[in-house]
C-alpha cells in the first residue's frame, strides 16, 4: 500500500497536481503478470484535459518517474509499467515485519470506536447445524478484521429464545415429551418433538391453535409455560457453549430475542409519538412506500409484538449501550428485506446513526442442491462435522508424523481449522454445497494447506536454530528469487482492507493461500538452509512468511500449529 502512496506522490509532482494524491492512488493498479511490473498506471483519465492521446503522455511522464524505490519504468500503450527497487523494498517489508510482527497490516481507521456485530444467533431448542457455521464464522473473522482496523468489536450472539416455536414445542412436549428422555439428550428430543409437531399438524389444525394459544400463555407470563421454555433455553445454551469452545468463538453479549420483551412497548411509544404507526387489517405497521419498500408489521391484530418489533428495540439499546460507530448484522441473504426496513423505520424516527447499520448477508449451505431445514428433519449437527475432521486430521498425523508431540490438540487446530476455512474461502454470497469430503481435502486451496506451510516454515527455522536478533544481515541477498514471496507480504495490508472495506473475510483466506503457494515454489527451489551470504537473509524471508500467514489465520478465527 505504501508503494502506491509513494508513486500517487511523485505522479502528482509530474502531473502538475492536476489530480490529487488520492485520486491517482485510486487509479494504481497491481499487474497480474510480474513480468508487467509490480505497479501500473494507466494514462486514459488525462486525454481529454491534456488533448493528447494516453499513449503519448505515458511516454511524458516515463521520464518524469524519479524515486529510489523505483528500478525502471516500462512504457505499455496507455500505461507505465513500474518495477520496484528489489533489494530496497525487500529489506524494508522484512524490517518493517521482524519490528511489527503481528502488529503488521494493522490500520488505524476505527480509532477505537465500537462496532456490533450481531453473528451466529441459533435457535434455541434446536440443534447447531451447518446451517449456523456461516454467521458464526463470517462473524467471528469480521470482528478480528475490524480489530486489525482501529475497531473495538462486540460480538452479539442474538440468540432466538423467543417465538411462536416455543409455543409449538411446549404443545408438542406436553403430548408426547417424557422428561427422562430430554434430560438425557435434550437437544436431539426437543428437536425429535418439534419435527413431529410439524407432522402432525399437517393433517391436524387444532395442533397450531394450540401452539398459537401456549405462545400466548408464555407471553403472558404463565408459571408452566416460562418453567419449560427457561429450561429448554438452559439445556440448549450448554450444547452451544460446547461447540462454540471447540471453535474457540467467544461472545460479549448472549442478549437474545427474550431480552427485548420488556424493551418493545417504549418502541411502540416512540412510533406513535411520530405519528408513525397506521393501521392496516387491524394490525399495526409503519409504511414505507415512499422508501420503495412494503409497510413495516409493528404490531400483529391480537397485539402481539413481532420480529420488527424487537429488532428496532435491539438497535436503540445497542446504540445507547454500546455508542456503536458501525453495527454489523451477519444474517442470511433471506432476511435483505427485514433490514431493509429496519433501517427505513429507524431513519423516518429520526436516528441518523442507523445509517451506520449495515446487514452482512450471506448465500446459504445446501444439502444435494436444497436449503437445510430443521422442520424436514433435513440438517447436518455441525459438532458430528468437527468431530469427524478432527478424526481424520488425527488419522493422518498418525500416517504422517506419528511422533509429534501433543497429536490430539494439533488434530483438533487442523481438523476445526478445516471446516472454518472452506467456509471461508468462499466470497459470502456464494451457496456453499455442504461435502464432507471436499471440506475435509488436506491439500489444494484448505485450511491445512496453509497450516502446513506455515508448520513448513516454522521447521525450517528450527533447524536453523534462527534468532530474530540476526535479523540485521539482510543487504547481502539479491532478493531475485525471493521477489514473488516479497511482492506477496507487501500485499497484506492491501488485503486486510479489501476485507474490511468489502466485509468479505474470502479477501483474507484467498491471500493467505497465494503467499503459501509462493513461499512454497520458492522452497522448492531454493536451498534455504545451505550455507553461505544469502543465508541469514532468506531465514529472515521465511520468518516474515510465518508472522504473516499465522496473523492471517488468526483473522479467520483459525490457530496455526508449529508442528503437523
């Protein structure tokens, strides 16, 4: 980045500040083949001011392009072609990381201000599926991402304890529950009741009127209703707590849909009080035409509050808690219309922070081509997928490295770190075909795969028995055959703010993978450990690969072992 920054400076001087520093930065581009230069501008923008053609004010300003920084520029058309000084800005990136560390690619644009991010949110008294992977996941490496940026995250698990599904549970436990049963394994026969529930009731309406009518009851604060709900909350809270751990996810706030119910009355308050609320078909709603968008349902005909509701009660107290710069909301693609609203109603209320909302969505895992779905019955337990992968990475260190020491805590880093980043590697909108088999690959564009160079590297340092002290005899490389990887760390804060800017974790895995495989093609060809000037330098390379891949591992939520 700060290459661009310092050929944006002395494009500037050559243009006769026609166009501001930025600007021209904006206009920088990064060739796809090296052999084009490690930096490119293309001179269109200019024609029309300068009445000349982009080709010929290349060819002015090729002259005009003077740093040290800079080897040669190289005329193309419209564009000059730059190539950097290699054994200038090797030394610098090196230096710059052995002194930063994991501190390097760091920005400072939040300023330590807040940001929410609402992530994960299952339902309760329904098992952690495949389907709830992404949320967490996207979730947890936004709020890493917008640490690395300046940002003090909060990461908001809005757990679904609240609903018409109780309703429907506590109709289906009453009939057929035996409590042995659900304390045994409660999660599995809660959700054994609710999908017969739903069976049932295809054939028999009176089973939704009673759903509707214990609904009510919990609402309304009956003793028998509130008893069940609190413990089918407890039971499943413990099972999520367990899969959380093995992900090593943490939370600030478990603040659910429950926690808003005493909060909702003042929001219908605030929306009469503007004159906000009309009725339509004797329910409640705000409208939204001149938003382009259907009316906002605030209050349902019998007067129970819904989902809008709550969600405009959960904003206002985030923001009068938590004074959040930015509020992030992980949730499927599905809901792109609720948030929609949300942020339309709070807006015509008069918030101008709920601007400053921003809802993440994402495409959905699909089974054989279909959406998951707990009420077929139709879902995959995501703690059976973590187990499995943590099996079969224990399977292969057995076959690989049968002496490595502490086996069972590297199989469950690698084994969890698979799952994680097949998810991520993938730009969130993408549905994502959930496969075991593919989530699982340990070599090719994986979570492994990286994990292993970075345990590559680490074992290369050993051997060297390399101190960071030694850092300082970098100027006898020629860095020729260390370009590629160099180019590669130059790149990482490029990446971090791609995946801030674009709140696309896929920015970080995709780079992570392109420094592997570099370092990779570099380790095939070099002897690194042999003896000689170069040495001390290309240890100091490989060094800089670890620091680099393992923070951009840590940004994805993922460890990174020494050993595999």
């Amino acid at each position: 980045m700060k290459y661009k920054q310092e050929l944006a400076k002395v494009l500037f001087e050559a243009l006769n500040h026609e166009m501001q520093v930025n600007e021209l930065e904006m206009l920088i581009e990064k060739p796809k083949n090296q052999l084009h230069g490690d930096l490119a501008f293309p001179c269109f923008a200019f024609a029309k001011v300068k009445r000349k053609s982009p080709n010929s004010i290349a060819q002015e300003l090729s002259g005009k392009i003077q740093s040290a920084i800079f080897e040669k520029v190289e005329v193309a058309g419209a564009y000059l072609n730059i190539f950097l000084n290699k054994r200038l800005v090797s030394e610098d990136i090196i230096t710059e990381i052995i002194e930063q560390k994991e501190n390097y690619g760091a920005l400072n644009i939040g300023n330590n201000r807040h940001v929410t991010i609402d992530m994960s949110s299952p339902n309760i008294a329904k098992p952690f599926s495949m389907g709830h992977l992404r949320s967490t996941v996207i979730g947890n490496a936004l709020s890493f991402i917008v640490e690395k940026c300046g940002y003090r995250p909060i990461r908001i698990n809005h757990i679904g304890d609240w609903g018409t599904q109780f309703g429907k549970l506590i109709t289906a436990y009453k009939l057929w529950g035996e409590e042995e049963k659900v304390k045994r394994n409660p999660i599995k026969e809660l959700l054994t009741l609710y999908i017969k529930f739903h069976d049932e009731a295809e054939n028999d309406p009176e089973l939704v009127e009673q759903g509707r009518s214990w609904f009510k009851k919990l609402e309304d604060g009956n003793e028998e209703a509130l008893s069940l709900w609190q413990w089918f909350r407890d039971e499943s809270l413990k099972e999520f707590s367990r899969i959380y751990e093995l992900m090593n996810v943490q939370f600030d706030s478990f603040a659910g849909e429950a926690f808003y119910n005493d909060k909702m009355e003042r929001v219908v308050q605030l929306l009469e009080e503007n004159q906000l609320l009309v009725e339509s078909d004797q329910a409640q709603v705000v409208e939204l035409s001149d938003e382009g968008l259907p009316p906002c349902l605030i209050k349902k005909s019998d007067g129970a509050t819904l989902y809008a509701t709550r969600d405009l009660a959960a904003a206002l107290y985030r923001k009068e808690n938590y004074d959040f710069d930015l509020s992030l909301y992980v949730v499927g693609n599905e809901q792109s219309l609720h948030f929609k609203q949300l942020i339309a109603v709070l807006e015509k209320m008069g918030y101008h922070w709920a601007k400053n909302m921003v809802h993440i969505p994402f495409g959905m895992m699909l089974k054989d081509g279909k959406k998951m779905s707990t009420r077929k019955g139709k879902v995959v337990l995501l703690e059976e997928v973590l187990t499995e992968s943590i099996s079969m990475a224990r399977h292969n260190i057995e076959e690989k490295n049968p002496n490595l020491t502490n086996k069972n805590a590297v199989a469950k880093q690698v084994g969890v770190g698979a799952v994680m980043f097949h998810d991520l590697k993938n730009f969130r909108m993408n549905d994502i075909e959930f496969s075991l088999e593919e989530m699982l690959r340990f070599e090719g564009e994986t979570g492994p795969y990286v994990q292993y160079t970075y345990a590559r590297a680490c074992s290369i340092l050993r051997k060297a028995n390399w101190k960071v002290e030694r850092a300082a005899q970098l100027s006898s490389a020629s860095w020729e055959k260390e370009w590629k990887v160099v180019s590669m760390l130059t790149e990482f804060t490029n990446a971090i703010k791609r995946a801030y800017e674009q709140f696309d974790p896929s920015q970080i895995a995709k780079y992570i993978v392109d420094l592997a495989q570099a370092f990779n093609k570099y380790y095939g060809e070099v002897k690194i450990l042999e003896n000689g000037a170069q040495q001390q330098a290309r240890l100091a390379l490989v060094y800089s690969v670890t620091v680099v891949l393992k923070e951009g591992l840590r940004l994805l939520g993922i460890e990174a072992p020494e050993e595999m």
